[in-house]
C-alpha cells in the first residue's frame, strides 16, 4: 500500500511541480510586459530533452550526477507528508523526521557536484563552486530558524509541528520566518541570490555541459524538488494542510512571494550574497531565537 | 480587452502551425509536435543580425510566447541562429559550435550575406554561401530581417520540424565530406579552431 501511496506522491508532485514552473514563466513574463509562454512550456521543454540523442561522453561520474540530485530529490519528497491529518500522502514520514529532511536537501547539490566536477567544463565547475560557496552561507539562518522552531514545538516531527500551531508560526515567531525566508528565496534558486547559474556570467553554471535526456532529468528533479521545499515551508511554518485545497492554495501563495522577488530584484555576486547572508538573516534569526525563548 | 490584438496576432502566427498532417505514425507526431513547440536558441551573433535577437527574444517580440527561447550551451540548443556575414574566423567558430549539438539540431541563417555574400560578396575574408560549408534548414532573408521576419523564419522552421522534413543534421552527417572539403579549402587542414596559448606558438595566428 504504502509503494502506492509513495508513486502517487510522486505523480502529484510532478505535476504540480511543472505547473507551478510554467506559472512561473509566464507570471514572470506579465513582470516583464510580456505575454508569456503557455503554462505547460516547461513541461513541454522536459519531454523535448527526453527524445534527443546523447553525443557527449564523460565517465559514469558525470552521468550520475543528475541521478544522485534526482534520487535526493525524490528522497526529501517522501520524508515529507503532504497532509497533517490522515492516512494518504504521508510518505515514509513515519520512519524519519525533519533532521532527515535536513540532511536530505543537501544530497542533490553535493552529488552534482561530484558528477560537473568529472565533465570537464569550466562554466560548470564556476556554476558549482559559487552553488557550494552559497549553500553554507544559506544554511546557517535557515538552520536556526528551523532547530528554533523545533525545540519551540518541542518535537522533530513535520506533521506534529504543524498540527501544534494555533497560530501559524510565521505570526508567532515573524523574525524567524523572515529569516527563512530570505534563506528559502535562495535555496529556490531565484534573485538576488541564483549565484551558481546565473545566465550570462557562467552560461547556467552546473548543468552548461547538460545535454538531452540528462538535462529532462535536472529539469524534473527541479520540479519535484520545488514543491517539496514549498510543502516543508508549508508544514514549519504556516499550519501545514489538510486537503489539496489548502496545500495548493497555501505552496502557491508561497511560491508567488518567492518569484515576486526574483522577478524584482537584481543578483548579487558571490560574495555579496555570501555577506548578506551571513549578516542579515543570520542575525534576524539569532534575534528571533533569543526572543522566542526568552518569552 | 487591452490585449485582444496580441491574442489574435498569436493566433495568425499560430494557425499555420496546427494544420500539418503528413505524420507517419503516432509517436513520430507526438515527438515532432513536442520538438517543434519548444526550441532552444543558440543566437550566434555574427555581423549586423545580432541586433535584431534581442528586440526578438524580449519584452517588444516575445518569441518566448510560441515556445523559443534561448539556450545557454551549445549542448542544449537545437537551433543555431548564424545572424549575418561569416569571416573565416568566425567560421572556425560556427562549425566547432554547430559540431557541439546534439541531434536533432537545426541551423536559421540570417540576412543575404548568408545567403550569397550579400555586400559582401567580393570580400577578401568571408565565406559567400553558408550552405557550402554546413546545412541549412531556414534561411531568412533581408538586410537586415527585421524581428518580424525571424519569427516568421522561426514559425516556418516550426512548422517543417512538425511534419518531420527539417532534417539537415541527417544531411551533414550524410556528406561530410563534401562540407569538410569545402571546409578545408578556406580554413586549411586543421578546421577545428586553437584554443589557448597554441594559436600563437603552433598555429601562426588566426
């Protein structure tokens, strides 16, 4: 039952995870005065990528980096319930808890890392190094918020922490929500903080030396990989869900705060965003943590 | 409605495209449909043509509306766009450029220079007709093409994509010979262009 209930998730977040990619274009393109690209283009985009051939070669290495980054994709995804109370769509949520997930959100860049080290392309070992350069400086602030509102909660537990709120945890704790916040924008991969493939400085950094079907793969693991990080944000600190209804209405709302964002503002170069990461959310989430206790 | 003229205008563009139906089976549709309703550019800009991707690709033209859109790498476009007049410098380039894609790849030659060297036609350093020295699928001509014509350029290449017929990376592979002798005519033996420091220690320059 349980392998149903996992492919289902799957098939869920697929799905919604290229629309809300496609919605992301084409909002991005009303940002821009533009009419846009219909809402399944990325969708359209992925399945294309599928039917090319392949013509480069660089060891087993290079072609398993996006299968390591769509494994630990796929792994947060099901350590993560899409719903608080129930039975369906609650993954292996019971075998692991959000220190899992944690650790998890981390395994896709690494293994890619690994796997853009061996292909030989400067633009992606660039695109790499500014990714992991950034990930420790994101880290931090969203680290803390989230270990706050753990022990606050007093559990590790996703969906006990989100059945626990009376009031969401982004009005109890604001400062800690900015904090992870700002931090999320980043890990979303959107200005002012899309370091590792910034377009014209390192031609799309980790995936430059990318063809085919192994681009489709980067391109769906994206996809899956956004809605999970939507629904976690969702279950820490905006009550969680208890029907599609609500998870969609509350991931999308979410979703268009981040994009309004990296529709908006200009990137940082890497330092910058390490610096600002370091100091801002880092010290909106100390100051959080020290008033949410202290009160 | 603000936007009705823009929708209808979509839709002119459009209409051509969804009235093709020499598909040999099912599956072949279904891949050609999803290959020609989305197309990664690679805009090599060359010569004056390089002006007239930007307008063609952002807010004025959109191309991202009809599903073009512009491609990082070589390893990821299926369309190269060769925008003008080629020096043989440049040519180096393209070829090494256009070896770098994978298949299907397709090539739009911008402008007359392309075409028959346009005014450039009795130039000491640049190549006359494109289609000597690799395949051509679309050509857009003009002097320059304004973004109107390219996305006509680019919705007539569509619509060869979609009844299967737009086929010249086949034709490359085919007569390589024939493109590597005319290649090799202009540029030497070694076409492939120095990387480096070896084009000041090996190659003589160039």
């Amino acid at each position: 039952m349980i392998v149903v209930d996992l492919l289902l998730m799957l098939v869920v977040a697929y799905a919604v995870g290229f629309l809300y990619y496609g919605l992301y274009r084409n909002i991005t393109a009303r940002f821009q005065r533009r009419f846009g690209p219909p809402v399944w283009q990325s969708f359209i985009d992925s399945i294309k990528f599928f039917f090319k051939e392949e013509s480069t070669s660089h060891g087993w290495m290079f072609y398993l980096g996006p299968v390591i980054m769509m494994s630990g994709a796929i792994m947060t995804l099901f350590f993560i319930p899409f719903f608080t109370v129930g039975d369906t769509f609650q993954g292996l949520s019971q075998y692991g808890n959000a220190f899992v997930i944690l650790y998890l959100l981390v395994l896709g860049p690494l293994g890619n890392a690994l796997g853009v080290g061996t292909g030989g392309s400067p633009f992606g070992a660039m695109g790499i190094t500014r990714g992991l350069t950034r990930l420790f400086a994101m880290e931090l602030p969203f680290y803390i918020a989230v270990i706050a509102i753990m022990s606050l909660s007093g559990s590790a537990d996703i969906a006990t922490i989100a059945s626990e709120q009376t009031t969401f945890n982004a009005f109890a704790y604001p400062l800690l929500f900015i904090a992870a916040m700002i931090s999320f924008i980043g890990m979303m991969g959107q200005s002012p903080f899309d370091v590792p493939g910034a377009p014209v400085e390192v031609y799309s950094g980790p995936a430059s030396e990318f063809s085919g079907k192994f681009l489709a793969l980067l391109m769906s693991q994206s996809a899956i990989f956004t809605f999970a990080k939507l629904v976690l944000m969702v279950h820490l600190f905006l009550g969680g869900a208890s029907g599609f209804l609500e998870l969609l209405l509350k991931t999308f709302i979410l979703f268009i705060v981040v994009i309004a964002f990296g529709a908006i503002y200009g990137r940082f170069k890497t330092p910058q965003a390490v610096d600002f990461l370091l100091k801002v959310p880092t010290t909106i989430a100390v100051v959080g943590l020290i008033l949410a206790t202290w009160s | 409605m603000e936007h009705n003229g823009f929708i209808q205008e979509q839709k002119t563009l459009e209409g051509d495209l969804n009235s093709d139906t020499s598909h040999k089976n099912s599956v072949d549709f279904l891949m050609n449909w999803f290959r020609k309703r989305s197309i990664f550019v690679l805009a090599y800009g060359t010569g004056c043509g390089a002006i007239e991707m930007p307008p063609t690709f952002t807010s004025r033209y959109d191309a991202e509306r009809l599903g073009i859109r512009g491609a990082a790498t070589p390893r990821q476009a299926d369309v190269i766009i060769v925008s003008g007049y080629c020096s043989y410098k440049t040519l180096r380039r393209i070829i090494r450029t256009y070896e770098q894609m994978s298949n299907p790849k397709y090539v739009l030659a911008l402008g007359s220079c392309t075409v028959n060297g346009g005014m450039y036609w009795d130039s000491y350093n640049t190549i006359k007709k494109l289609e000597d020295y690799m395949p051509v699928d679309m050509y857009v001509n003009g002097c320059m093409p304004r973004p109107e014509s390219i996305l006509e350029g680019f919705i007539a290449l569509q619509k060869e994509i979609g009844e299967g017929k737009a086929s010249s990376w086949q034709k490359y592979e085919e007569n390589y010979e024939f493109y590597r002798k005319n290649q090799e005519a202009v540029l030497g033996k070694k076409v492939e262009p120095s990387y480096d420091a070896d084009w000041y220690l090996y190659d003589g320059g160039l």
